[in-house]
C-alpha cells in the first residue's frame, strides 16, 4: 500500500486535492469533529484540562475556540489529547484498506506529529494567498486569530515544500487538479517499476 500524505497552507484546498485521487481518504478534520460530538471520553479528558472552558457534551466548536484563544498553552493541549484518538482511527482506516493499492491522508498535523512514515509520498498544495483568503471568508465562523494560532504550530511552508516528492498548484478547478493527479499517479508507476526490476 502506498500512502500519500496531502501538506499545505490552511486553505489551500487540501481536502479538495485528496478527494481528486479516486482513493479512500483519511480526513483527520472530519474524524476530529466526529470525537467532539460522540465521543464522552474525549470530553472527559478535555475537561478536565480546561474545566474553564470545555462544560457540554457533545463538545462544542465555541468552547474549543474559546480555550485555544484565551490561552497559548491550551491548543497544544488539545492537540496533545485529540491527535492520540486520531491516530488510532488512521490505524484503523489503514486496516480497513489495507488491500487498496493508495490511500491519502489529509492530516492538517501530518509531519508535526510525526504521522507519515519514511516511505510515504508527500503531495504539498500551493495556492495563491488571495486564492485562500478569498476561500477562508467563506467559512462559517471564520476566526483569523485561530486560523494564526494554528499556522503557529505548523512547520513552515517552504519546510513543508522542501520535504514533499510533488508540488500541485491549485486554481481550484477540477480539469487542472486532475490533471496534476494523473502525473503524480504516473510518476509513482513509474518509480515502483524501477525498484522492481
């Protein structure tokens, strides 16, 4: 199985490019908002950390918001206790497809958290910064505070180039994405034939 892990800016079109593959996707936003709305462990554990802030279950985004704003210590403990459960629902989602010849991983932490392995091939999404402004006031709720805080516990983005085997520049149009795709998907072909022979 190979796994191609999805890096970018937040806003880039990540998620848009991982769907593009025609391969299972492992989206670590959407299992993080499954936790926070079914998960009564999870609650406990965050609760107990930030009783100040974290009160209802399911949990809700505004508490989660509010304890990474008021606080710069408190996202890296939310980090610290929601990426465990993360990790475990990739393994599992890995042992589901493990007879999948490609998976892709959307995971915004991927390389901070040490998730991918040495083998994994690295896709970096680069957008322009108008293109994900324009696309980050779309977002409901929108907090640019949040948005800097997370940005703050990334590895940079020329880090984050440097260590990808692929650079897609996305438009946001699908022809362009898809296009991109079918090089990548050909460039591995290509790759694992010659190790083979």
């Amino acid at each position: 199985m190979i796994k191609i892990g999805i890096l970018g800016d937040i806003g880039s079109g990540k998620s848009f490019v991982a769907k593009n593959f025609g391969y299972p996707v492992f989206n670590a936003d959407q299992e993080v908002s499954k936790l926070y709305k079914n998960d009564k462990k999870i609650f406990i554990k965050l609760k107990k950390k930030l009783s100040k802030y974290i009160y209802s279950f399911p949990i809700k985004k505004s508490e989660i918001t509010k304890a990474i704003l008021a606080n710069k210590s408190n996202l890296n403990k939310i980090v610290k206790i929601v990426h465990l459960e993360v990790r475990k629902k990739m393994n599992i989602f890995l042992r589901k497809n493990k007879n999948r010849k490609i998976v892709i991983l959307d995971v915004p932490l991927l390389l901070e958290n040490k998730i991918n392995s040495k083998k994994d091939i690295l896709v970096f999404v680069e957008s322009k910064s108008s293109d994900i402004l324009k696309r980050l006031k779309k977002r409901n709720n929108l907090n640019k505070k949040l948005v800097r805080k997370f940005q703050k516990i990334q590895f940079s983005l020329s880090y984050k180039r440097k260590k990808s085997n692929f650079i897609i520049k996305n438009d946001f149009t699908k022809k362009t994405i898809r296009r991109a795709i079918r090089y990548i998907l050909k460039e591995i072909k290509n790759e694992r034939n010659s190790i083979r022979y």
